[in-house]
C-alpha cells in the first residue's frame, strides 16, 4: 500500500471539492483549480474528508495512487493557502521590474528579456540598495509557480565560481574554487 496514497485529505472550511466524470474540482478562497484522474483510481469524498483508491495492486495502479492524491492535496493546499516562491538575482547591474504580468530582466545579456506570465501567477519585484534584486511569484497552482520559477531560473543559472545568476531566495549554491595564483 502506497504510504502517501493511504493518507487522507482533509478539507479545510471555505474549500470545495466536486468529483464528476473522473475529472476533480477544487473551489476556494485564493482560485479553482481543476485535476483530471486517471480511471484506474476512484476518489471518495466523506464529510471534510477525501480518499483516494486503487482497485488492484497493479503496478500502474500502484504508481499512480500515490501521485493522485499528492496532486489533490496540493490543489487544496494552494486554493486555501497559495504558494509564494522568491527568487534572486545574484550579480553586478541584474535589474528586475515588472509592469503587470509581464517581467522584464537584465541578466549580463546584451539585451533586455520579456517574460510575459501566465494570468494566474501574481508577481511582485523587489529593488532595495544594497540587496540583491527579488522577484516574489504567488500562485494557486503549484505546478504553475513551480514551472515558471524553472523557466526564469533557466535564463541565467548561478554559476559555481563566484554564484552569479538567477536563484531561490535561501538556496545554498555547491561552490568551486578559482585557479590558484602562479608562483
């Protein structure tokens, strides 16, 4: 029995979660998010309280037991509570602005980079002296936020020797050791 899968997800007040056609709907303060799932598993929903099911001990079924229920209970976690990922820009004359969803960046090119957000990502950037640049991403979606936060970090990725370029606020970069100076 999958240990993740086996777990229940509780439901919090003020979210709702609607099971039709294999397709799951959850409802609630910060937005609707909505989770096709695979007929292999069936999702049973009692009182403030929803499990998910496998009918065999299959492999497919087993693999995909514990994933559907990961993927519920973030939805519900991020329609009650949200997510918020920060990034930094670590490196002399990196700029972030933005002017609603659309983000513009100076990374070291020689150009400026547009990246037009999608609608559902709330973003907010930070520019205090003496401080490294911030982009602050907030979203319902953890899949959303998550693959964003992969695509900005891919357009300058910190380097080993010095750690110049785009990363997670509080992220611990495994550092290289320059050439050594000649006799």
């Amino acid at each position: 029995m999958s240990r993740i899968g086996k777990l229940p997800v509780h439901i919090p007040a003020g979210v709702t979660v609607k099971c039709e056609n294999n397709v799951i709907t959850v409802k609630g303060p910060k937005g609707e998010l909505k989770q096709e799932v695979n007929p292999l598993i069936s999702v049973e929903l009692e009182g403030d309280v929803l499990h998910v099911k496998r009918p065999n001990d299959e492999r497919e079924a087993r693999a995909m037991h514990g994933l559907y229920r990961a993927l519920i209970h973030n939805m519900v976690v991020g329609v009650s509570e949200g997510y918020k990922k920060t990034l930094e820009l670590v490196g002399v004359g990196y700029r972030a602005s933005n002017n609603g969803n659309v983000l513009e960046l100076a990374l070291g090119y020689t150009h400026t980079i547009y990246v037009v957000l999608p609608k559902e990502i709330k973003v907010e950037t930070k520019s205090e002296r003496n401080q490294n640049p911030l982009i602050i991403l907030e979203s319902c979606d953890k899949q959303l936020i998550g693959q964003v936060c992969a695509k900005l970090r891919s357009l300058r990725k910190p380097e080993p020797y010095k750690g110049k370029g785009v990363k997670f606020e509080g992220e611990v970069l495994r550092r290289k050791a320059g050439k050594s100076a000649g006799k």
